[in-house]
C-alpha cells in the first residue's frame, strides 16, 4: 500500500473554497482504481494549513492518478486559492518492509470539543516529553476538519528506534502520560519513506471497490488468547486488527480464574503484571475431600518460584490486557463478525460484517483466537482429532459467599465415591472479597430434562435457566462440611464440557490459537493460560515474518511446538476431571506442571546445543527449556542488583555470553566481533550481554556490555563453568547453547529463525 500526502497553506478566507473542491476531488477519486482512501486534514495548529491524504493500492496506481485527469482538475481548483506550493510538501510512503529505514507513523484519536482544552494542554507536554526521546524526530498535529477527530503524525530516524520505544512499557506513563486518556481508543499505522518522481501534482484517498482497510495481522477474537497475540505484536510495531463478534466485553462468565505461574511471568514482561496482583488473590493451596475425609492438602507458596498462583476471573484478565493494548494504539472492534476468507500467495482477503454492513481486509497473516466455537476453523476446515469429546453429565456454576470453617486462599475440592466411582464433586475456586467463591458442581436432574432428551451443546447454556441459590446449597449440604451456607449469588449459568484438539493448528497464512485449537474440561485452569502460551510462542514468530526476515520455516515451528504440548495438556485434563487428580508420589513437580514452569520445546527443530563433553551444562536448562530467572547480576553505573530477567525481557532475542577468571584474552577479545555478527545475522533483532564471574578481567569492549555474575547464582543455575553462552528466544526459551563458545555453531541455529545474513 502507498501513501501520498501534500500539504499545502492557503490564502485568508479560502479555507471553505478549498474543502468545496476537495469533495469534488473526492468524489471523483473513489472511483479510481487502486484508490484506497482519502482524506482532507487541517493543521490544529494552522487553520489555514491542509493535508491532503490519499492512499493507493500500489506506486502503478498513484502513478496514473497524478498524470490523469482528477489531479489535475483538483490542482486547477485550488491553484488560486493557495498562499504556497512546492515539491518539498510532498511525500510518498509505503507499508513498513523491514528494511530499517526512516518510519512514519500516523495515530488517529478522538478528542471529544468539551475536551479539546484539556487536550491541547496535555499534548504540548508530551510534544515537549518526546523531543527527548532517542529517535524521534518530529510531528505534526492534525484534525479532520468539522470533526473530532485528530491525527499525530510523527516521523523517526528508523524503525529500530521506534520499536524499541514502543516496545517499553513504562512509555505510556514516561511520555503519553499527559494526554493517555485520550488513547484509549486509537488507529495506529506505520509507514517508510519511499522515493519518487519529481513530477507531483496532487494527493487524495479512498476506499477501493473490493478492499477497504489492509493490515498486517487480523486476530479474529478479544479473548486473552487474541488480545495477547495483538499486545506482543504492537509491541514489535506490527500493524494489527483485533474484531470481535460480541458487542460488549464480558461482565461475570468466567471460564477461567486461575492464573498460572508461567502466564505471571508473562505479564511481568508485558508489563501488566502489576495491575494484575492489584486485582486478583493469590491461589495458596488445595486441599481435597473425598467421602468427607480430607485426603491431601498442599501449599502453592514455593519459594522457588517467580510468583505465586493468582485467581483473577477473566473479565478482569481481558480489561487488563484491552487497556494495556491501548497504550500500543490498538482497540478491538467489537461487533465485527468474520463471515468468509480467502488465501493467496501473499496473503488473506478476509471478509467481516459489521453494523456498518460488510467491508474486505486484506491482511499478510489471520490468527484465529475465537474460541471453542470458532469460524476460522470451520472455513480451515480443521477438524478435532479422534474427534471431538464431551463429558455426559451437565454442571453448574454460581458465584457466592460461603460461610465456612476453611482456609484462606485454597482451592477446595470435594468428592464423593460410591464403589470407587465419583458419583458427586463440588470445586469452590476463591474469589477476590470477603468469602466470595467460584463454586462448580453437577448440575440438578431437572436441568437435563429441560434439554429435552437432546444432547446439549458445549459450553455455557443460553437456553437452560440459571440455577438458584438452593441448587447450590443442596451441592453443599451433600459434600461440603456440615452447615456451610451459600448466600448472595450474583451470577450463574449451566455448562457443557467438550475436550478435544485440532488435527493442524493452521494452513498457509493462516492460524488458530486457544480454544480455537483445543478445548480442555476446567479441572486444572489450563485452558486460557494454555491459549495464552500459543499466542506468546506465535506472536513472536509472525512479526520476523511480517517484516521479511524469519527463515522459511520459522511459522511451522508454532504447531511443532504447541501441538504436541495441548495434547499432553487436554489428555491430563480429561484424566483428572473425574478423579482426585493426585500424582501424590510427587505433588510439587505435578504443580509446576501445571503451572506450566516445566514447559519445554526441547524436541522443536529450532533449538540446539554445541557441547565439548557429555556433563557440559547439564545443570543448566537444556534446549527448549524456560530460561529461569537469576538474581545477583551487577552493571556499572547501576546502584542495585539486577535480575537476569531485566536483561532478557522485551521482544528481541537475548545472546548471554559468559566468562570466567580461566577464560583467555584471545577468547574474550574475540566477543566484540561475535556480537557485530550476530547483529547483522539477525537484522539487529537480538541484545547481547558479556556475563563474568567476579574473577573475571573485563576486556575493553564498545559492545556488547559487560554484567557481573557477582553472587554466581548465574554459573549456578545454568551450570556454566569457563567459557559459555545462551541464546534466549522472545518467549524466554533457551534457543541454543554452547560450552565452550561456539560462534559456529550459533550461526547455524540461527539460520533456522532468521535464514542468513542479510
């Protein structure tokens, strides 16, 4: 796609005369072919300033506009009435390629008249704020003339810069804070410069007869799964469009409240996490019943893990991640409902209804996140290998206060055996207030006769009534112990639950991701923590693709490494949903199974490893594994301790080279050029950092920069010794690693995800 803009300052008086001819102009451009789109804009700064915007479906279509009849009549139109002209008013700019060059980005607000003061203010503070910022260069502030509706157009030096900016998520607060109320709800899109002919005579947009607004990634979905995907790719500047059919975001249905101790560690790179303890509870322990007899009870407060198990009902989860979303320039579109796509070569012409009636978006890549229900498996025409499951029986949640005798924090399950089978199970999951639970149980025989004999559909029920408080008292009386009492219930519904998992997680340019591509009964609160984990493995590999620099197989490598893990994760659901789900042999690593903390990708084609002897490294992570936090690590110039985590979070690659008192100059002097290598092999998308022991000689190096393993809890936990070096990948899993360094070595694996110096 190819954007023209012309600014162009007329004479006192003109300004009605030139949007008069504009609409004229306007007309007659949205009947070109190849017009994308148009637009008049008024310099909120100048009201006698314009810019003419129009976009075109490629250079061939703008080119035969400037030299056709339309730009010529509408540059006689307004010859008279302009004060200026000149080429250097004129700039033609395409889609971001990757190529690393000077990048335009154009955000559109809206500033609310009764508002405009409040705003104006706000944003000559945070003109003032981002002058300071590396990279930036400037920006123009525009508005749709008789509207609300703004413009920031701003232009920095590259895109690494302005990646890197985005990509910190203190920057909303550093920088936009002044006027973040008003980015609630924006569009975001990027540009390169691009160069072009002298001879320019005019500017305008439209909309073209087939497609109406291109981007580089659509999600169809705003649950956590979809709002995930979108959030890391913002944060690499990957233009996205996130729909979602519901119209309102959820209020009470939650399907999933358990937040796992991996998806914690997510947040925290995403930045979220914060707000995230500040609305949950921390999930301390569980404890189980059955017959009445306390069977097992156990803490989750173990002191080796990042942080604890938060319950966080998932409307909270999905503001949460909306609002953070938000700050990178992006909002769902709700009410917007996939109806059809095709795929071609180079990429996706998908279909959407909205209230407005039906647009086309083009789009390099779809990711279907729409759930147990979801469209774009159906038009895949992917299907639930061995088919798709359903448990027989039908149950019921209600959201309550129970007066009881318990601890606070755990996680209650109670079972009733008859003959060594559950005929009877109640799960009270706590909630963030006073007593408050999440209680789920079978639901009353009468629920099944109102189906009527018919099997009824996963999921919750819309046709079913909402149980009432006695039906859950009457769960209660039966297991829960003598005179617990429920009272005050805000929400309930019936459910169905389905199990299964797609035999493909996508084709071609497109993909699904959570409940699209598996579905889990709730015992163990896999399901939205497992969706989350596909985006945060995906997301990562979509941006390299976008921008042209991910090797051939880099986006096959999402179903060769989540696949085979939801498969192992629904089948350990469906074993535990109806037993007291205890491997009682080893209750702590069953926990961090769970909690996804023992996560590997060690049989993925991606990962590597080069080792001198069989024992090398063996008490680190192996390839594939999560790269576990470290404390200790010292940096010149920095009055406190860092984690190695500082270091690796963010959207890039991390290459953690390390060194001790044995290691030779020759060695250490050779870092230097390793690090410029691996730059360039990965189009500068990776962050290098020299690790010494405390007796270690620091080389002068420019780059890469130095840290000090100085309480060696690194070389502990990553069994280093000598000479070494991890590669950690964007979603913290060792990528490769070597001992001793093996430059190599590392080169061929990284041609695996980036394919080669370029």
């Amino acid at each position: 796609m190819i954007r023209a803009m012309a600014r162009l300052r007329v004479r006192p008086g003109c300004e009605s005369a030139v949007e008069s001819a504009w609409r004229t102009a306007a007309g007659q451009l949205s009947r070109l072919a190849g017009s994308l789109r148009r637009e008049l804009l008024l310099d909120a700064n100048d009201p006698r300033s314009f810019v003419v915007v129009t976009e075109w479906a490629d250079e061939s279509a703008l080119h035969d506009y400037e030299n056709g009849p339309v730009a010529a009549r509408f540059a006689e139109a307004i010859r008279p009435l302009r004060e200026t002209s000149g080429a250097e008013n004129y700039r033609v700019m395409r889609n971001p390629d990757g190529r690393g060059s000077k990048i335009f980005v154009d955000i559109e607000l809206t500033v609310p008249a009764d508002r405009l003061a409040e705003f104006e203010r706000g944003y000559a503070e945070v003109a003032a704020r981002m002058a300071e910022v590396p990279g930036y260069l400037r920006e123009d502030l525009l508005r749709e003339p008789g509207s609300d509706v703004h413009h920031i157009f701003a232009e920095w030096r590259g895109e690494a810069e302005f990646y890197r900016w985005i990509g910190n998520p203190a920057h909303a607060q550093e920088e936009a804070g002044p006027i973040a109320p008003f980015l609630l709800d924006i569009r975001r899109r990027l540009f390169h410069d691009v160069a072009h002919p002298e001879s320019r005579r005019g500017p305008s947009t439209g909309k073209e007869i087939d497609v109406h607004t291109t981007t580089d990634v659509l999600i169809v979905g705003a649950g956590p799964t979809g709002l995930t995907a979108a959030v890391e790719l913002a944060r690499r500047g990957i233009e996205c469009r996130v729909i979602e059919k519901q119209a309102t975001p959820p209020a009470q249905a939650d399907k999933a409240i358990g937040i796992h101790c991996r998806t914690m560690e997510i947040w925290a790179d995403q930045g979220i996490v914060r707000d995230a303890m500040d609305g949950g509870i921390w999930l301390t322990g569980n404890m189980v019943f059955v017959n009445g007899v306390q069977t097992h009870r156990m803490s989750w407060e173990l002191p080796e893990l990042p942080y604890a198990h938060l319950g966080l009902p998932q409307y909270e989860t999905e503001r949460i991640l909306t609002e953070r979303l938000a700050t990178l320039g992006v909002r769902p579109q709700r009410g917007a409902e996939l109806i059809a796509f095709t795929e071609g070569d180079d990429g996706v012409l998908a279909t959407v209804a909205t209230g407005g009636g039906e647009e086309t978006v083009r789009a390099k890549y779809l990711v279907g996140c729409d759930g147990a229900h979801s469209r774009v498996r159906e038009l895949l025409g992917l299907t639930f290998s061995g088919g798709l499951g359903r448990f027989p029986q039908l149950f019921m949640l209600g959201d309550v206060d129970v007066d009881w005798d318990m601890p606070e924090g755990h996680l209650l399950r109670f079972m009733h055996e008859t003959d060594g089978r559950m005929d009877g199970m109640l799960v009270c999951v706590p909630l963030r207030g006073e007593s408050r639970y999440r209680i789920a149980t079978l639901a009353p025989p009468r629920f099944f006769a109102e189906t009527g004999g018919k099997d009824a559909p996963p999921g919750f029920s819309e046709e079913l009534a909402e149980p009432t408080l006695a039906d859950i008292q009457a769960a209660i009386d039966h297991l829960a112990p003598a005179g617990t009492r429920a009272s005050n219930l805000r929400w309930s519904s019936v459910f169905r639950i389905s199990h299964g998992i797609v035999d493909r997680y996508g084709a071609g340019r497109v993909f699904v991701a959570g409940d699209a591509a598996h579905l889990h009964p709730p015992a163990g609160g896999q399901g939205m923590n497992t969706g989350i984990q596909d985006a945060w493995n995906l997301a990562w590999k979509l941006a390299l693709a976008v921008r042209g620099i991910a090797a051939p197989g880099l986006l096959d490598s999402y179903e060769t490494e989540r696949r085979p893990e939801g498969e192992e994760i629904v089948g350990r659901a469906v074993r535990m949903a109806f037993t007291d789900e205890l491997d009682r042999n080893d209750l702590k690593r069953q926990f961090l199974q769970e909690m996804s903390m023992l996560l590997s990708y060690s049989d993925s084609p991606l990962v590597g490893e080069s080792l001198s002897a069989p024992d090398a490294l063996r008490a680190g992570p192996g390839p594939g594994d999560r790269a576990p936090d470290v404390g200790g690590l010292q940096r010149r110039g920095v009055g406190h301790p860092l984690r190695l985590h500082d270091l690796t979070r963010g959207t890039r690659h991390t290459l953690l080279v390390y060194a001790d008192g044995s290691a030779d100059e020759g060695t250490l002097a050779a870092v230097g050029k390793l690090c410029a290598d691996v730059r360039r092999q990965t189009s500068g998308q990776i962050d290098v950092y020299l690790l010494l022991s405390p007796d270690a000689r620091a080389p002068w190096l420019l780059d890469p920069p130095v840290v000090r393993d100085a309480g060696g809890e690194f070389r502990a936990a990553y069994g280093v010794a000598g000479t070494a070096l991890y590669l950690v990948r964007p979603d913290g899993h060792v990528g490769f690693r070597s001992q001793p360094i093996d430059a190599d070595a590392l080169s061929k694996n990284l041609q695996l995800v980036f394919g080669g110096v370029r």
